[in-house]
C-alpha cells in the first residue's frame, strides 16, 4: 500500500505516515484501521485505511 496523505499518531501504537510511503499491510480491522509497518526501515503500527490505497510492487 502506499499512503496517500500523512498522518500523526496520537498514540504508541498509531504508525506515522508520510505522504508516498509503502506500507506493507499485516491486518485490515472491522473498524477500518489497518496494521502494518513502513518499508522503509520497518516500524509497525495502526493507521486508518483510508490513508493508503493498494499498488502493485
């Protein structure tokens, strides 16, 4: 996935994203959060899904 927007954690366990970040998702929750961690050096985290959007690596 790849994040569409940025997005501030407002707790521990909320992933920071920045605009253009690859995302590699691990779990899609009910509530229309996601857990997955970045990239780029493999922090994991919450984050809203509709943050992100689906692309092909």
């Amino acid at each position: 996935y790849k994040a569409l927007h940025a997005f501030a954690p407002r707790s521990p366990e909320e992933l920071e994203l920045h605009k253009d970040d690859v995302v590699r998702v691990v779990e899609k929750c009910k509530d229309g959060w996601f857990i997955g961690y970045l990239e780029s050096n493999q922090q994991y985290g919450l984050f809203p899904g509709n943050f992100v959007e689906a692309i092909k690596i």
